[in-house]
C-alpha cells in the first residue's frame, strides 16, 4: 500500500497558502486485497528544517489531515511527505513529496497605475490614429498599460519569488521571458472584498547583473465589460488598472531583497491597443513599448489580499482546424470541429501594417457565415496588425471566446491554433458505454464544464453575460464534481458567494454579485446552502461548512422572517421558476416552497455534523412545518401536485416531501407526464439534474434510460443529432421546425440542462458515495438496455472503478475499490456483496434484472 495524489488544500500542484492549519490528504493505492490504512506519519520540512513530524498516528485518517506542527514561516516554499500503515502493521516507502507555499504575512509593495498626465490632452481613438473605421466603439477601449523595473543582483540567488496581482489582468515578464503559465490572472473576484495574488518560483529566470522585471495590464473583469450591461469606462469595479508586486530575492548567503512596485517603476503603452473579455483584443505590432514614464504609486488600501485558492486558468489543449473554407478573397472560415472556450494563435507573414481581424462565433448561419447573434453585444473580435517582419505569431492574452468558427480576414495565408482555456482543474471522472450517443453526450457535457469553469462557474462564454449563476452552478455541481476535481475551485468560489451575500441574509441569483442585486430567485439563492452541502458530500470537506454556517443560518432566517405560514412566497427575487423547461410551467411557489423544505434537510444534516444538536433539531422541525405546509397547499388527492409537472414530482420526491405512501403514485405519475409528453422530458434547468436519479430511485430507471437515448426533440440526443458537440442552453436552440430560438438568449454552450451526467456516473455506472467523502460507497449499476458501460471516479480517498457487461443471459461486474473503503455492491438481481478494497468479479443470470428498484431507495433525505 503506498499514499499518492498528495494534496494540500485539495490541490496537487503547489498552492499558496494563508491557513495556519492547511490540511493535508492522501490517497491509497494497493495491488492487494482488502487493505486499509491503519496508521500514518507526515513529515513537513522547510529549507532542511522538520516543521512538522507527526510519529505514527494510529487510525485511517487520510482526508484532510490539519497541519499541527511549528507556525508556519511567511514565504517558506514546504516539502511534505506520508508514509503509512496497513492492516498487518507494515509501513510503506515515504510517498513522492508534495509541496505547498505559505502566502506573504505583510507586504511592502504599493499599487501602480500608469499616470494618465502623460496622455494626450485630447484622447486620440486608440490611443495612436491607427484606428480602424470599422473598430467603432472597439477604437475607444483604452490601451493596456505596461509597467517594468530594471534591478541589480548583488550576489548569488538562492531563491526568487515573485508575489504580484493586479486590479485588472496581469502577464508578467522577467528579462523578456513569460513567468509561469496561467492566464487571465488572478481571475475574477468581487474587488470591493478581496483580490487574489499569485505567487511564482522565478529563479531560473534571473541572469547576473542587470535583470528587469515587467507587467502588462488588461483590463479583466476589473475594468472591462463584464455581464450584459457592458458599460464602460470603469465597469462595475474600477477604472485604473493597477499592479502589485513584490519579488523577493534570497540570497545564497540567507539575506533577503525585496523588490516592490513603487514609485520607482515605469509605464507606457505598447501594442496591445485595448483587450476586452467580451470584446477582443487588438495587438498593432508595429509598435514598440514607450515612452517610459514614471507611474503613480499608491499605498495598499485594506482590501485583504489572499493568495489564488484554486488551480489557475491555463491553456490546457490544442486544437487543430478541420476545414478552412475560402468565402472570398481574404475571407476563410475555419472549423475547429469542436465547440470551445479560448482563443485562436495566429501565425502569418504579410506587409506591414496589413491588418487581420478573427471573428469567432459557435456555430454557422445556413449561408455559411457566422451566426454572431446570439454574442449580443460581445464583439469576440480580434484584431492583428502586422510589424511585417517574415514570420508572426499573435496570441491574445486578456480575452477569450466561446467558438467553434473563426472567420478570418485580411490575409490569405495564415495558420490557425485553436488554444482550450479554463480553470485548470483535474480530471477525476471518467465514463464509456456502448452507446455512441451516450458517449458524445459525456464529451458534451465535459466539453461545457472546460469551456465555462473560467475562475468562477460561468453560463456561458460567448455572449455579453459570462456570469456566475448560482442556480446553473448548484445543479450541476454533482456532475462537475464527478467530472473534474473541483474542490479547490469551488472553495474558491464559495468565497465568492459568501462576499456576494446581501445583508438582509438572502444570497443573490450570481456570485461575484453584479447586475442582478437583489435577492436571488428560489434555486438560486438556495446554492448558498446546497453547493457547500454538496462539497462535503462529495469531498468531505468539514471545514468549509464551518467557513459557511453562520452564512446560511442568516440565509434561513432571511426566509421564515418573510414566509412565517412556512410557504415560500415573499422574497423571491426575480423568481425564475424551472428555468428554460418546455411545454410544462412549473408553478413557482411549489417549486420556492419545495427548495426551501430541502434546504431545511441539508441545513439539519450540516448542523449534525458540526455536531449541533440544538440547531439540527431547529431544522428538523423547520423542514417538518414546510413539508406539512407544502402538502396542505399543494398536493391534492392521488398524490397530484400542482402544476402536474414533472419537475413538481421530482422535486417532491428527490427532497422527500410527500408521504411515503404517496411515493410511488407520484412516481407513476411523474412517468405519465413523460407518456404524455411522447416519451419527453419537459424539466428546465431546476428539474433537470434530477429526473433520472429520481425516476431510478423511484423504480423507474427503465424510463431514465429511454430518456437518455431519446433523439427527438426535446431530448439531450436531438442536439447531438443536429451536431452538438457542447451542451445547448435551450432544448429547443435549433429546431428543424422554427431554425434557431431568439438571438436575445440562445447559448451553445451551457452545462445547466448537461447536468445529467450524475446520472451516468452514478446509476448506468452505478458509484455512489454512501459516506462523505466515499469513505463507504454503493456499486449498484442500472443497464438498461446498454451492453456495457465502465466509469472510473477519482475520489478522494484513490480511483473507484465499476466495469459491467451484459451479454446473453450473463450480467458481470467488474469493481475496483481503493485501500481503505468499503463498498456495498448491489447486483442487478438484487444479490448483495458487502466487500473490502481491491478488484473484484461478479456475474448474476440477466433475467433477474429490474429487481434492484426496490433496493435502492430514496432516504426521505438528501441525495447527491
Ligand atoms: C443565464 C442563466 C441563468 C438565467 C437566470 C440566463 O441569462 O444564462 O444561466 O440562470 O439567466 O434567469
């Protein structure tokens, strides 16, 4: 048995941190059999000196383990390794060592910002006369400033660190050479309450003698257009991109340099004309950097400065074209064959001053052009003048576009690179069937999460929009999490939610909070509670429902102030219902009502676990009125809910409203609504992520798998059919009958409604967490009428496989479960194993399937 994946703070790489107590975990990996860990040691170390030394710990714990040894030293970079225990009292090799810095304590660093004296008195287009007449509005962007500072090495370097964050977007340079590989930092955080720095090892980019650090600024969702009010200048946080920065330089004989930005660095423009998230960028290589000036230096205001919680954004694949089709002279269209979320590398040689503008759309009118409707007021554009030197490359650095096309014009012979960016977190889920649409369906899915995880969970990456809804988030939470390891990102992110937080205790429709200000809409605001519950299901991380408690206690509160006959009916915000269903209107009080009857289940649950019996039993009786009330006000005879919708039934069912005598009928009729709907769903974004594992709870995961590899509308393989290769924001984006839906709001790239992938994991695979944290899970698949499917999920706690095949009369189960976790394998006949880590077979007669229904149930309690 060995410990790997070692993370500190739900991260694998090296994170920077400003816990005292960062806590550290391991998974386990074993060739044999029933194995589990029965003690460890960590050792943490910090240039040679043991910090921390735990001797052998007796027990399984190998999830977020708290780091209790010596403080930790501001700055130190610290090595940590494991070794551990098993069952016959052997101790295995100390793992690989993982590493994690500790965040600055104090900063000398001032905030920078180009001095706009220096400008001309009357501000010129484009800050040079080269505008474009048809850049437009897009010539009156400002142009990114750029920032350097030349410095001397007084001796050997040991170390070089560099701290630095930016309001705005920062790319930073030493001695002309890129520093670190993430883009689009420090990501986007609501600037008012805390801004996020990143720190980099740059010792191997110093040379002797004379050395120059440099910054160029974009403006971000600082100071760009962010969401669909995209005014400007300023936006919705500032208008002065500013620098913070602070290089600390250890010297081989101990002593310390700091180099800060200050009053003594300086600011120009360069070629990078303006950037805009939404809008594009526009790059004029002719020009060169300069004058420099001296920038305006300004003492740090008390805006906490927290090192980057998650994994930064990278460009983390490349894609090739496809096709490129000329539409005229200078005029191509190029087909990435993949809806994505970056930006287009150029490479071309022309004449100088030649200019070559991309345009990026998702997808192709019917003449073949772009269809740039649905962008809004997003330009997506990209514009690159040429110096004329023989062979250039253009890169944007401070935007991105959701495409698939690129129209390219202004030259003939170019190369394109398709460059994938997102929040680079790790892959942990893995998923195949026989099914070729169900697999297209999984890349969908995934292909939307990369494409909208950009620092906070997004709704789409084209339009003017790009905002961090809460509900889209919270639903789809339980795929994202199976998909990618989206602990840290999503710790993150509940930072945000908590600064996004209104005083009345309501929590908002997004996080960072802009635009839409007042209190959120029910399943919205609800992702306050549901998405820090969800984390601890999935990663049994305790100590982030500590972090949110009081959060979400002010949250219930703000709703039995205002709905004290325990019916949610006051304090709905913009109340959008069952978002984007089809063909069914969910009433919006039974759904209201119903979201905060499970919030008063998970709220009860949490308060359990942090072992507050007083504030469980408040939620219990909570959830207990609001049930009663609900069924008073809304359910009627024969188990009809109001609305006869399929998301009231699933709603009901999935958070355990109704009697467990009405179960079942509610059941059935939850399929009579898909009966009648020709075999269809009708749930919008609200009922969506839930149908399948509800109708598979309920007995019905036979009507799940129709709806999964349905193909006409609605239905997930209907996109597929016509083309999808990203999850559509609308059932009905494109229809063969009325083309595609209103420009005003038609994303084709947007996870909410892909949600289902849960399902796919959890039920078709058949891998559910039992514990937290899969300290214990279930293996319990559901065919259908697959041949084989096989998923692999990356727990926590090391890699749980299920594998199964049906052929002829035989159904067999392959299982690999991790040192340390104990599984319940359930066969589709309902034969049951109860079993210890390792690779296991199974196989059971087929005819037996459809027994396991009853198996399975529902706790009147929450499901992931
Ligand atoms: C967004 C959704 C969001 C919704 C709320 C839309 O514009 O794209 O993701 O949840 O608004 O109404």
């Amino acid at each position: 048995m060995r410990a790997v994946g070692l993370r500190c703070e739900h991260r694998e790489d090296t994170p920077c941190i400003d816990d005292p107590a960062p806590r550290l975990s391991w998974q386990l990996e074993s060739d044999g059999a029933d194995q589990r860990q029965t003690g460890y040691r960590v050792v943490v170390e910090h240039d040679g000196h043991t910090l921390w030394d735990t001797g052998t710990v007796d027990g399984p714990a190998s999830v977020d383990v708290a780091y209790a040894g010596r403080p930790l030293p501001p700055g130190a970079l610290c090595t940590w390794r494991v070794q551990v225990r098993d069952q016959d009292d052997r101790l295995s090799d100390w793992s690989d060592p993982a590493r994690f810095r500790v965040g600055l304590a104090a900063w000398t660093a001032c905030w920078i910002r180009r001095d706009r004296r220096y400008d001309p008195a009357v501000p010129v287009p484009g800050d040079g006369g080269e505008v474009d007449p048809d850049d437009g509005m897009l010539g009156q962007l400002p142009p990114c400033p750029y920032f350097r500072r030349p410095f001397e090495l007084r001796a050997d370097v040991a170390r070089a660190t560099l701290y630095a964050t930016a309001r705005g977007l920062l790319a930073l340079e030493l001695n002309g050479a890129r520093v670190g590989d993430a883009v689009l930092s420090p990501g986007w955080t609501d600037y008012h309450a805390r801004i996020e720095y990143a720190t980099h090892d740059v010792t191997e980019l110093l040379c002797t003698g004379t050395n120059v650090v440099g910054a160029v600024l974009g403006d971000g969702w600082y100071a760009g257009m962010v969401g669909f009010d995209a005014r400007r200048p300023g936006n919705h946080y500032g208008r002065e991109l500013e620098l913070l920065c602070e290089l600390h330089l250890e010297y081989a004989d101990g002593s310390l340099e700091v180099v800060a930005s200050d009053g003594r660095w300086e600011a120009t423009t360069g070629p990078l004309r303006y950037a805009d998230l939404l809008m594009g960028e526009r790059c004029d290589a002719r020009r060169e950097p300069g004058p420099w000036r001296q920038v305006l230096a300004r003492a740090r205001d008390d805006i906490p400065l927290v090192p980057q919680r998650a994994q930064p954004i990278r460009v983390t694949e490349e894609l090739r074209p496809v096709s490129v089709e000329r539409r005229g002279p200078g005029t191509h269209i190029v087909d990435f064959g993949q809806n994505m979320v970056g930006w287009a590398r150029l490479a071309v040689s022309g004449e100088r001053g030649a200019r070559v503008q991309m345009r990026f759309a998702e997808i192709l009118d019917p003449d073949g052009s772009l269809h740039v409707h649905n962008l809004r007021s997003a330009r997506q554009l990209d514009t690159y003048v040429l110096a004329g030197t023989t062979e250039e490359v253009f890169e944007p650095r401070f935007t991105f576009h959701g495409f698939r096309y690129v129209e390219v014009t202004g030259v003939d012979e170019f190369e394109l690179t398709g460059r994938v960016v997102h929040s680079d977190t790790p892959r942990t889920g893995w998923f195949e069937c026989s099914d070729d649409l169900v697999n297209q369906l999984w890349r969908n899915i995934n292909w939307s999460q990369r494409g909208n995880f950009i620092s906070v969970p997004t709704d789409c990456p084209q339009r003017d929009e790009r905002l961090g809804w809460l509900a889209d988030a919270q639903v789809f939470l339980p795929t994202a999490s199976l998909n990618m390891d989206v602990a840290a990102f999503m710790t993150k992110w509940g930072y945000d939610i908590l600064d996004a937080q209104l005083p009345n205790g309501s929590f908002p429709d997004v996080a960072p909070r802009l635009l839409a200000e007042r209190e959120g809409a029910p399943a919205w605001s609800d992702a306050g509670v549901i998405v820090p519950w969800t984390m601890w299901r999935r990663y049994g991380d305790r100590r982030l429902l500590e972090r949110h408690w009081p959060a979400m206690e002010r949250y219930m509160d703000f709703l039995l102030r205002h709905n004290p006959d325990l019916l949610w009916t006051v304090g709905r915000g913009n109340d959008y219902g069952d978002w984007l269903s089809v063909g069914e209107q969910t009433p919006r009080e039974v759904l209201a009502t119903a979201y905060w009857a499970y919030g008063a289940l998970l709220m009860s649950e949490i308060a359990d676990e942090l072992g507050l019996p007083d504030r469980a039993e408040h939620y219990r009786r909570l959830r207990a009125g609001i049930c009663a009330a609900f069924n008073a006000a809304y359910v009627g005879d024969d188990a009809y809910i109001e609305g006869d919708t399929q998301t009231v039934y699933v709603l009901a069912l999935h958070m355990g409203l109704l009697p467990e005598k009405a179960r079942p009928r509610a059941a059935e009729r939850l399929v009579e609504s898909i009966r009648r709907n020709g075999g269809h769903l009708t749930t919008g974004f609200v009922g969506v992520g839930l149908l399948c594992p509800t109708l598979s709870e309920a007995g019905h995961g036979d009507v799940a798998h129709e709806l999964l590899t349905k193909d006409t509308f609605p239905s997930w393989g209907y996109s597929i059919r016509h083309g999808a290769t990203t999850i559509w924001e609308r059932w009905d984006g494109w229809t063969e009958d009325r083309g595609f839906q209103t420009p005003a709001m038609n994303s084709f790239n947007h996870y909410s409604l892909g949600s289902i992938g849960q399902w796919l994991y959890e039920y078709v695979a058949g891998i559910r967490a039992v514990k937290p944290g899969y300290e214990h899970v279930l293996i319990a698949p559901e065919p259908g009428e697959l041949e084989w499917a096989r998923a692999t999920y990356r727990s926590v706690r090391g890699a749980i496989t299920s594998a199964w095949r049906q052929d002829g009369d035989t159904f067999s189960l392959e299982v690999e479960i991790p040192p340390g976790v104990r599984a319940t394998v359930v066969l589709p006949d309902g034969e049951t194993h109860e079993i210890g880590s390792g690779r296991r077979r199974f196989s059971t007669p087929r005819d037996g399937r459809g027994s396991e229904r009853e198996l399975v149930r529902a706790r009147p309690s929450a499901q992931l």
